[in-house]
C-alpha cells in the first residue's frame, strides 16, 4: 500500500492519520502534525499503542502510574503509550511531524479517545 492514496483522516486528539492496516489484534496508522501545532490530550480505553517517529521534530508528555514525562520525538526515536496513560504531542520543528503508531488491540472507533487535561495547550 502506498500511503500517499491512503485518505487522511482527523484522530480525536486533532492529529492526522493515514490507515495504513488492520488485522485481528491490531491496527498501524501513520500520523502527521503540521507545524506549530499541539494536540488534545487523551487516555485510551481499552488500547496500547507504539510510536516510531520517521520524520519531523517535536515533544511527547506522557502521565501514567503517577509519574509524568516529557520525551524528545526525533526520526528514530520510538515510544510506548501504555494503557491508560494520559498523553499529548506537539511539533516543534519546522516539518511536519510525523509517526507511525501501532495499536493493540485494533482501534475500535473515535470513542476510545477520553479528553483530559493536557501539558500545553491544544493548537489544532
């Protein structure tokens, strides 16, 4: 599959996404945040999910298990947003930022997303 002629959808924290599989058990998309912009923060439901950054510059603040982190989001760098973890990324550079995330178990639909407060605010 060409991710290019993959539709680009909204994710309920305002990034963008490009489906690119699902299968039993899981789901792989890739996302994309323009430049200067900050998402919603969220917790998941009932998903984990593993980011791989490929492109851009920007910050992840994760909150779970009481412990709260800011990681650098470079090409290469990967990431895990264990369930329940409250999170929110923003691109700092001056590219689109942009990440394949792998969900497990697969999305489920736009309900999965619960918003909360967040370690910036939201600018999408």
């Amino acid at each position: 599959m060409n991710v290019e002629s993959v539709p680009v959808v909204t994710a309920p924290d305002g990034s963008t996404v490009r489906i690119l599989a699902t299968v039993d058990g899981a789901s792989m998309v890739r996302a994309s945040l323009p430049v200067g912009a900050v998402t919603r923060a969220v917790y998941h439901r009932t998903v984990e999910e593993l980011w791989y950054c490929v492109g851009g510059v920007g910050r992840l603040w994760r909150l779970g298990g009481g412990e709260s982190s800011v990681v650098e989001l470079t090409a290469g760098i990967s990431v895990n947003i264990p369930l329940g973890t409250r999170f929110q990324f923003r691109n700092d550079g001056e590219d689109a930022l942009e990440i394949v995330i792998a969900t497990v178990p697969a999305w489920p639909g736009d309900d999965e997303a619960v918003a909360c407060d967040g370690q910036w605010e939201p600018a999408v």
